[in-house]
C-alpha cells in the first residue's frame, strides 16, 4: 500500500474530520475510499461513458426535485427569436411586480 500526504486548509480538515466522525470512520478511510471511486470510475470509462453518466445523474436529480421536462413545452421558433416581444413581457412582468 503506497502513503501519500495531502495539504488541505483548517476548514477543509475540520469539516472532513466531522464528516468522519459522522460515519464513524477516519479522514484517512474517506479519502482512500474516494481515491478508489475516482481511480475505478476512471479507468474503466470513456470520456463519452463519463460524460453520459453525468447526464444521467443531473437527469437522476431532476426526477427526484420533480422537475419535469416536455418538447412540448419549448417556445416556438418565431416567438424564440422575437426578442423584442420577450423584452416587452418582461418589462410588464416587471411592471406589474413594482405595482405590488
């Protein structure tokens, strides 16, 4: 097993010293154990693989905020390009906000 040292900031140390103790572990386990994921995740995957299972958990965390996406709900193309109409909603908007 090879020893490596790592210089972190006070704040960083604490926080990591309390998440430690948290999970009933040591600063040293966490950060082996991070080292793995990151070297196991890493060595298997394309930069394609990592790109997709990021998307797949940023799409992971929108079902679970319930956010929810519909093609149905973009603008249409004349109305995306129609900027002066999207300036004048938006001062109303604006507008109307101030009058409350």
């Amino acid at each position: 097993m090879k020893k490596i040292t790592v210089s972190v900031d006070e704040e960083t140390y604490r926080g990591a010293r309390i998440a430690a103790a948290q999970q009933g572990t040591s600063v040293s386990a966490l950060v082996r154990e991070r080292l793995r994921e990151i070297a196991s995740d890493r060595a298997i995957e394309s930069p394609k693989e990592q790109l997709l299972r990021t998307l797949d958990k940023v799409s992971q965390s929108m079902i679970a905020r319930g956010s929810k996406f519909s093609a149905a709900d973009r603008l249409p193309r004349e109305e995306l390009y129609d900027r002066a109409a999207r300036r004048r909603e938006e001062e109303e908007h604006n507008e109307a906000n101030a009058l409350r």
